[in-house]
C-alpha cells in the first residue's frame, strides 16, 4: 500500500509539471519561434517509482508575412547563430532590428552573427536574399551564420527563444545550403486546441491520482487506528 501511495504522489508530481508545462506553452502561443515543451514519464521498475523526461518540440511553425525588412525566417532548417554576454547562442525568431551602431541584432540586444562575424548594416536599404546574404544598397555585406545539430536534445531552452548547446563541436554543423525568407516570421509551433486538450487530460489524470491518495491516507489511517498506534 505504501509503494502505491508513493507512486501516486510521484504521478501527482508529474502531472503539476506537466500542467506548469503546457501552461507556458499556451502562454508563448503568439511568441516568435517559440517551440513548445512536452513532459512525459515512464516506470522505472527497480524503484517503483516514475522517472520523468522532458523536451522541445522542434517542429515548425507556420510562417508570417511582415513586410518588415529585417524579418526573416529560415524555410529551411538550423537555426541563427547569435551572440550573447554569455556565450554564442541560437535561436529561430528572425526578429531582428539594428542596434545605434548598425549592428543587426535581435530584440534582446543581442548580436546576429554572419560568416564574418557580427552582421554590421550601417545605414542603407537592406535586402536579403534567399541564400541569406545581407545586401545593403545592393552590395553584400554578409550571410546569415546558420547551424544545424545533429541531436537537438542536447540544446538547452534559455528565455527569448534562444539555446545554448552542451553537445560536443562534431554535433554541430555549419550550414550553407540554406534558404531564408525576408519580411517574414516563423509563428510559435503551439497549437491551441492541441494544449487545451492536454491540459484536461492532465486535470483527470490529477483528479484521479488525488483521490487514490486520499482514499489510500484513509486506508492507512484505519489500520493505524486497528492497531491501536494514534
């Protein structure tokens, strides 16, 4: 009986963070390149207990058209490298703009980061062309720095849709056949209905694991009193 109440209070557990989960998934439903969170588990037998996983969904999101020239979106895959204060980080939100000093950066400040290095525009008409070259006045100035990762588990989720990546260098692959698209957006992957669904899922599920507890405390209670030990 008590490994029974241990599982359920496990599976409670899991349920809250499956809940703190999708609640931040419907949260970033109109956040740019926002790739959702999933919570799973599983039994582990040698403990009896439950082990939880959790991921990023890296599935695309549709596309938006913006007009803005500093939109882009990658139509095909990897992901913008970016640097931060803390390091070289990646994201898939191509909202970027330019910084006092004609840097183009994202909305946070952060630097986007070419084959040459920071992407500096200076002052000019920008065009970026499919291939993600950076033309200003028709001349190039640079091309996107575009990654893809041969395990994208091993990135992490840090805020503002950016990742930090503690695989090893060989896991990382620098793009050049890439295909981008100006005065565009990629939209969050996060389906509204899909996410309200699973959250009532989860509620029953919570709902049930509860009642399990309370009916196996009362359980225990009865014996404890059987024995005469309150």
């Amino acid at each position: 009986m008590i490994s029974g109440l241990f599982s359920s209070i496990d599976s409670a557990l899991v349920q809250k963070n499956k809940f703190d989960a999708i609640s931040n998934n419907i949260a970033n439903i109109t956040t740019t390149g926002f790739k959702k969170d999933l919570v799973s588990f599983e039994q582990t037998a040698a403990f009896m207990g439950l082990r939880q996983m959790s991921s990023t969904d890296f599935a695309r999101g549709s596309m938006m058209q913006t007009g803005n020239p500093l939109d882009v979106t990658l139509e095909s895959d990897g992901f913008f490298k970016v640097q931060t204060q803390q390091g070289e980080r990646y994201t898939q939100n191509g909202s970027f703009k330019l910084d006092d000093q004609g840097f183009m950066v994202t909305a946070e400040g952060h630097q986007v980061m070419g084959q040459g290095g920071p992407i500096e525009v200076g002052e000019g008409v920008v065009s970026i062309t499919a291939d993600g070259e950076v033309l200003v006045n028709g001349q190039p100035v640079d091309r996107f720095a575009v990654v893809a990762f041969n395990r994208p588990q091993d990135l992490v989720k840090e805020g503002a849709c950016t990742y930090s990546y503690g695989g090893d260098g060989a896991g990382m692959i620098e793009l050049d056949d890439i295909r981008v698209i100006q005065g565009c957006l990629e939209s969050s992957n996060v389906k509204p209905t899909e996410e309200m669904v699973r959250m009532i899922e989860m509620f029953r599920s919570y709902e049930s694991n509860q009642q399990i507890i309370q009916t196996l405390g009362e359980i225990n209670d009865k014996m404890i009193s059987g024995f005469g030990l309150e």
